[in-house]
C-alpha cells in the first residue's frame, strides 16, 4: 500500500470537514520500512506541508536515536 492509499484511508476514517494534517501524512511515512521508500513518499506529500512533514519525520527519528540517561541514583557510592 503506497501512500496515496494510505492517505485516502485517513481521510474516509476522519470527519469530511477536517482537513488530512501534516502529523497524518508523519505518521504514515513513519510507517514505511527503507529510507528510499520514505524519501519516496515525502515527494507525494503536498507542497505546501512537505516542510512540515519532514520536520515531524526527522524530529521522530531524532528521538529513536536519544539514548536514555543512565540512573545516577543507582551509582551513588556508599557513605
């Protein structure tokens, strides 16, 4: 299923006079498995909102890659 058709699911599944959101087409693309397919489907988002999907898409990622702090409770040492 490629984007279009994902988006055309959002749209039946949401009330016919709210618009589809940038965050709609995020999550989908969020969905996709490769790089090449994302990149793929960011071309098929409108123009007016691509900006505003990428950031949402990059700014997911970017909080993927964060690794948690380590517990510094934990590794106190005795007194």
């Amino acid at each position: 299923m490629d984007l279009l058709e994902k988006v055309k699911q959002l749209e039946q599944t949401h009330k016919p006079h709210k618009p589809l959101q940038p965050r709609h087409f995020a999550e989908s693309i969020m969905q996709l498995k490769t790089r090449e397919e994302r990149a793929k489907a960011l071309e098929q988002v409108p123009t007016d909102v691509r900006h505003i999907v990428r950031f949402y898409v990059a700014s997911e990622y970017a909080k993927r890659q964060r690794k948690p702090l380590p517990d510094l409770e934990s590794r106190k040492e005795p007194t």
